[in-house]
C-alpha cells in the first residue's frame, strides 16, 4: 500500500526503518551530519532525522567481557 504526501504528490513506501544509534554528546553533530548526506536526506520522502538525549540504557554484558572492560 502506498501513501501520497500532499502537493508534492510524492509517493511514499508504507514500510519504514528505524534505526537507533547511541554516539557520545561530542560526536552527535558530526554523527548526525554524516549520517544525513548518507541517506540523501535533503530530497523529499527519503526519511527523517532528529536527535534525542539518552538519560538511561541498559543491556546484557557477557562475564568475560565485563572483567575485561574492569582492568
């Protein structure tokens, strides 16, 4: 199924990705620049990017990995 966008009449594909990526807060701007050129970004119906401040994350660490991180 296809969605058109207003008077641009753009024909945009249903599907979306999504993708996360966590950088330092020194990085962000760099990150963020690449990342848009990358993606073409600056022609209609390619996308979307924003920035958003990470207060928290957690996951799983491997035993052998942590002990190497502690060193």
């Amino acid at each position: 199924m296809r969605e058109r966008l207003g008077i641009l009449g753009l024909a945009v594909d249903v599907e979306k990705e999504v993708i996360s990526i966590v950088v330092a807060i020194d990085q962000v701007d760099r990150v963020f620049e690449r990342m848009y050129i990358a993606g073409n970004l600056d022609t209609p119906g390619m996308g979307f990017i924003y920035v958003t401040q990470l207060e928290k994350a957690g996951t799983y660490i491997p035993q052998e990995l942590a002990e190497k991180l502690a060193r």
